[in-house]
C-alpha cells in the first residue's frame, strides 16, 4: 500500500464560530444566496468552489454556538433562570474548547482496481462504494491557525465571516484543508492515471477536487451515493458524468433541478438492507425500537434526548435499542452503558434484517429509508424534513399518533411500505453492488456534468 503525506505547520488554538476577542456583534443569517453573492467572481477558484457546499453549514453550525454563549456574554440582566442557563453553556463551551485540535488531519483511503479509483474517508461512504480494499493511503494535516489576509481567497473569506458577525477566521481551517488536498490529490492522479474516479459524496472539498483534478485530465467521473438524495443547496451540486441513483424518484428530483437526463441511472444502494423474498410483515413480531443517532455535532445533548424518549417508548410497552453512527459509535455506546439503554455496535441494517418494531432517528436521515425499505415505521425526533423521499413515503417527526400507529402496525402496512419505497431504493444489498459494478465497469467518456448548479464547469 503506497502512502502520500501532507502536512502544514502547526498552528494556533481557535474556537470556531464565536466572536473575536473583545468584540461582540448580532449575527446574520449566511443564506446560500448571499454567500454567493460575496464570494462574487472568486466563486470560480476551483479551492473556493470545492469548499463552497461547506461555506453555509459551518456558518448554519457558526450560528447555533453563538446562540450558546454564556447569558453573561449576551445580556447583563441576571436572573437564576438564566444564570443556570450560562453556567450549562459555559460547561459545552468548554467542552468544544477542549476538543478543537491546535490542527486537523484526515486519512483518506483509496482504492484502485480495474483502472477505477474509488475514494473513501468513512465507513458510510466505503460501504456504498462497495467495500472494496484500499491499495494507497492519502494523509492531509491542514492547520486552523488564525491567519492573517495572506491571499485574496483567505481575505474574501474573512469578509463573509466578519459580515455574518462571526469570527473572521470561522472558514480557515476549511481552506487550508483544501488547499493541502488540493496538491495531494492532483500528484495521486498524476502518478497512477485511473479510467475513471468514483466517489460517494459531492459535498466535501476532497471529493469535489479529485472530480475537478479528474476532469481536467480528461478523466470520467461517477457519484455513488452513500445516502438519500437531501434538500439541501449543499447537495444539489453534480459535477460529475455519472449519477448512479438509489431510486427513479432521485432521478425526477435532479431532473426538476436542470441535471443532464442521460447522466442518471438507477441501481439502488448497497447500504440499504436487503429486501427478503419473504413479505415484511411475515418476521417474528418484536417490540424493540431502533434508536439511530447522528454523526453531527449536536446542540442538544443525547442524554437529555433519551431522557425524554425512552420513558415514553417502556411505557408503551417497547424496547429501546440504541444503534450509533458509525463517526460516533464509541462514544454513544459509552453513553448507552452509563444511561441503562441497550446498544447495538453493528450496522442498523442488521437489526432491520432481523425485525424491529418502529425506527426513531435522532434527526432525519438515511435509516429512515433503510427502515421503510424493510417495511418498518419509522420518524425523527429533532430536526425537520431533510430528504428527499421523507414526503412521499410519509416519514414525520415522533408524535402519540406515531407511536399509536407503530404499535399497531400491520403486515398490509408493512408491505406497502416496502413497496413504496423501491421508488427510492429500486435495489439493496447484494443486488445493488452487482448493478453498481456493472456501471464502474463501463467505458465512460467525459462530458457535461449531471448538474453543474453553480455554472463553473460548463
């Protein structure tokens, strides 16, 4: 296995998204609209078009911790309510403040086989790129020092920031990322020339470079998926020649946002669990309740969350299971452990395989899919409608009419469901990564990009 190092100096601590030292603004919203419009011709730098999905969650996620700023900070009225308020928000910041590293590294593992290039920096994304084993390594370090207007892409940066009301240095750990993988992946496609790239996700920098690298080498692109097709701007973004969709309803989605029509096709999404020959409500009847957590930084804790949930499921007579995210996995089977709550360290396709009485996830996501696929109820306990194909298949927050209806959930419902839902999983398992192979294998030319949402490449 070959091995390609990146590295930068070692920089300074920050903390992300809070004001600068001495100063205290109101923050503004960073819309999708207004982050284009100051980012202006500089949007067509390929360093700042990589990072340009990332720009509006990390000031979406910049907006939620300023609002978690002590009451001190904000307000010099000091009631006991609000005193214990700062004092939880003093503990988190903390918390944060320990966990942000003086710098940042990332492994990202490729794969080459047959002269096609799949890369892959979770488990999440290896698995739905076919679970293939790597033959190279890349390790990026990219520092978050606090720079100053070094260039114009960091000075345009710190604009945006300091406009927002944010800290002016929110976006630098972003670009130096960018920046190290920009050299590294361009010196990776030059030594082995692959006959096509394949990649998992369009909305992190890594990905983006290595299609913008690939095309200008005259290198065909392929998106396979690692999730539901989501609403947000973030993912409407495909510069790549090929989409291999979960479902034909993706498929409509792209086509409603101007994607090239020919670009797309289905072969369904290896994650997804596997639909038995049997019909789903003919399994063994059960009454655990699948809790499936995210891998996001969360503004509400876990354990308040779970306070809240699990008195309600045991009296009803179900059965918590805790089922982590991969990113997370460690850290909330700790939590299961210490809060009383069965845990399950696998894939939360495996206990959908097996039978389970209803999906709850921490916010929408794509076990929601996975849960519908196997017939199984399912709705998420913070958050709001996110993907694509929640609507369609009726997928809503956890409410009594919820928890009324999975209770007494039947095999006709299950059933439907399951059929429903192959308008977004049209495969799963063992049949998806046949079609998946089938496609990589092709002999694909490059052309215009399936959706090139921002007008850069075409």
């Amino acid at each position: 296995m070959s091995r390609l190092s990146v590295s930068e100096s070692t920089p300074t601590d920050v903390m992300e998204g809070c004001p600068a030292t001495g100063t205290l603004s109101t923050s503004v919203e960073l819309t999708e609209a207004r982050v284009d419009e100051l980012l202006g011709p500089l949007l067509k730098d390929r360093i700042i078009w990589s990072i340009r999905p990332r720009l509006t969650w990390t000031g979406r996620r910049a907006w939620d911790r300023m609002n978690l700023l002590p009451i001190s900070a904000r307000t010099s009225v000091r009631t006991p309510a609000r005193a214990a308020v700062g004092r939880a928000a003093d503990r988190l910041r903390r918390r944060l403040v320990r966990r942000t590293p003086p710098a940042r590294t990332a492994t990202v593992r490729i794969a080459m086989h047959d002269g096609v290039l799949r890369a892959w920096s979770t488990e999440n994304h290896h698995v739905a790129l076919g679970s293939p084993a790597p033959t190279a390594v890349i390790e990026n370090r990219w520092s978050i020092e606090a720079r100053a207007r070094t260039n114009e892409r960091q000075g345009r940066l710190i604009d945006i920031a300091q406009s927002a009301g944010f800290a002016p240095h929110l976006f630098t750990a972003t670009l130096n990322r960018a920046v190290a993988e920009d050299w590294a992946i361009a010196a990776f496609l030059d030594d082995h020339r692959p006959r096509v790239v394949a990649v998992s996700s369009l909305e992190h920098s890594f990905q983006r470079l290595l299609v913008w690298h690939a095309r200008q080498r005259e290198i065909p692109s392929v998106y396979v998926p690692h999730a539901p097709t989501a609403l947000d701007r973030e993912y409407a973004d495909l510069p790549v020649d090929v989409v291999l969709c979960q479902g034909i309803k993706d498929i409509e989605y792209y086509g409603g946002l101007g994607g090239r029509p020919d670009a797309f096709r289905v072969t369904g999404g290896i994650s997804m669990p596997s639909r038995s020959s049997e019909p789903p409500g003919s399994r063994r009847p059960s009454r655990d309740v699948v809790i499936a957590t995210t891998a996001i930084w969360r503004f509400e804790e876990l354990g308040e969350l779970l306070a809240r949930i699990v008195p309600v499921l045991t009296s009803s007579g179900l059965v918590p299971v805790l089922s982590p995210h991969p990113r997370e996995r460690e850290a909330v089977l700790r939590l299961a452990s210490r809060v009383g709550v069965r845990a399950h360290a696998g894939r939360t396709a495996t206990l959908l395989r097996a039978g389970v009485a209803a999906v709850l996830a921490e916010k929408a996501s794509g076990v929601l899919l996975e849960a519908a696929v196997s017939g199984t109820p399912s709705a998420h306990l913070t958050g709001f409608t996110e993907y694509a194909f929640m609507t369609d298949l009726g997928i809503g927050p956890f409410d009594d009419r919820f928890l009324r209806e999975s209770t007494s959930w039947s095999d006709a419902a299950a059933e439907d469901l399951a059929n429903r839902s192959r308008a977004w999983a049209d495969a799963s398992g063992a049949e998806a990564a046949r079609r998946i192979e089938a496609a990589l294998a092709e002999d694909h030319t490059l052309g215009a990009p399936a959706l090139d949402s921002w007008g850069i490449l075409t």
